[in-house]
C-alpha cells in the first residue's frame, strides 16, 4: 500500500465453483491481454443474441455448434488459452509434460463452461475492496449500460493535426 492508503495492488483472488459434470474446481479472473481478446469473442456472441451472463451451457454449445469452421477453430484455441489462464486446481498447460492436464483433457461441457466463464470474467465472483469487504461485478462497473466505444471523435473535439517536418 502506499503512503497514502491508495494504488493497492494485490494477487488476483481465487475461487472455488462447480463445472456441469459435478467437478469442483478452483479459477481467478483472466489476466488483461485475455480479458481484452475476450471482448472479441463475447461480441461474436452478441451478435447471435446471446448473453453469456444468462445463457446456458447447452444454449452457449447450440451457438458454438452453429459458427463456422473458422470461427469455432479460433474460437477453440482462444478458449484453450483462457482455460490455462484462469484455472488454478487442477493447473493446466498448453504444452503438459507427464502427469499434467491440458485443456482438451477436460469434458466437453465443463471445457466451455469454464473457457465461457474465464471470457466473461466470472460476474459472479465477488470483488475485493480496499478495505476487505466483497462487492458485485455489478457494482464497481465503470462504465453505464449501452454505452460503446467509438473509434471516431464527436463533433466537439479538435482533429489531431500531423507534426510539419
């Protein structure tokens, strides 16, 4: 902590769930490269009317069964890449060495279930404040509802003007 109780940094808190098939597991919130990249796959799903925030595991399957060849290949490798990312116990590797699991040694509901979960960022899992008591996702989101971000200025801002050499 600094000198003035602000800019706390701590570990990523972990926490214990239960995959489809009964499995207990123990995960954290992706990193931020994952979690950005997760934005692209999230809108994949939007596109498709779905929520992953409510959407079933069979209803997340029936739309990944319907992409196509090539967005379920990305889809899948991506998914391999969050699963060893968030999951804590059991570890995974993306290059196991004997004995070790790697993502596609999972059961096929519990490898999206959790891949899913990891992408959306657990929204269930509580967060951690400053001073030791649990809020909602739901509730230190920064941002209002049905606001996008854009690539394009307002009206109001100035054009950034190239340097004259």
């Amino acid at each position: 902590m600094s000198e003035n109780g602000t800019n706390v940094w701590r570990k990523r808190v972990n926490t214990s769930i239960t995959c489809p098939s009964g499995k207990k597991v123990i995960v954290r919130r992706a990193g931020p490269e994952i979690a950005l990249k997760s934005g692209k796959i999230l809108r994949m799903f939007e596109k498709r009317d779905i929520d992953l925030t409510k959407a079933s595991v069979e209803k997340q399957l029936e739309v990944i069964e319907s992409l196509t060849d090539e967005e379920l290949a990305d889809l899948t490798a991506f998914a391999r890449v969050v699963l060893v990312s968030v999951m804590v116990d059991p570890p995974l590797s993306l290059k196991p060495k004997d004995g070790q699991l790697e993502p596609d040694d999972l059961p096929l509901g519990d490898f999206w279930f959790l891949a899913m979960g990891g992408m959306n960022g657990w929204p269930s899992m509580p967060v951690k404040l400053a001073d030791g008591e649990e809020t909602t996702v739901a509730a230190v989101e920064t941002f209002p509802a049905g606001q996008a971000s854009g690539d394009g200025a307002g009206s109001n801002s100035e054009q950034v003007q190239p340097a004259a050499v």
